[in-house]
C-alpha cells in the first residue's frame, strides 16, 4: 500500500506531532487553513468516512473520543471546526480517513 499517512504512522515520513497513542495519531497539516490546523487519524488504515463498517467502527470511535482533548492542548477552548472530506469531489487528498481540526480564530460561517 502506498498511503502517506500509513508512511507517517510508521515513522517512514516526519510529521510535527500533536498527540500520539496505539491507536490514533494527530499531526499538524503541512497547508494549514487556519491558524491551528491539525489532522487526527486513526493509525489503523480506513480509506474515508465512506469506508466505516461494523468491523472498524471501534478504531473511528477512538479517533473522535480523542478530537475534544486534542483540541483542548491546543488551546481551542472558544471553539474549533472538524471536517472529513470524503473521494475525489469532497476534495479528499489522501485517501486515508482523517478529520481537520481547524480552529484559533474566528472561522467563516460558509464552508466553501
């Protein structure tokens, strides 16, 4: 498999950690979009949101418990957003699911 963010999970590719335990991995984004911008992934590989199932539904959940600490370490306590983009209209770069936590500033109301 060729997936980046499995490279960073084994070491293979640096990344500026955020937070670190057996299941789950967040990182700062390398094209931030806001003035805190980190990605949480779980280490284990699931392509998108689109790929969530019964069997992997466990490695998610720990991913999500882990977002609201995350923020908080980065100082979020006014608010953050979190998005998962989702295949090539969603504008998904690498398809291995991960959630942007964006935050630091007063983010726009539109999404676009």
């Amino acid at each position: 498999m060729d997936c980046l963010f499995c490279k960073i999970v084994k070491g293979e590719i640096p990344s500026k950690k955020v937070y670190e335990d057996e299941k789950v991995l967040a990182f700062y984004d390398i094209a931030p979009q806001a003035p805190v911008h980190v990605l949480v992934i779980p280490k284990a590989h699931i392509g998108g949101v689109d790929c969530i199932d019964g069997e992997n539904l466990g490695e998610v959940a720990c991913v999500l418990e882990k977002i609201p600490q995350i923020a908080r370490s980065l100082g979020l306590e006014k608010g953050y957003r979190v998005i998962s983009n989702v295949g090539e209209h969603g504008c998904q770069s690498v398809r291995h699911l991960h959630f942007h936590v964006l935050g630091g500033e007063q983010l726009s109301d539109k999404m676009a």
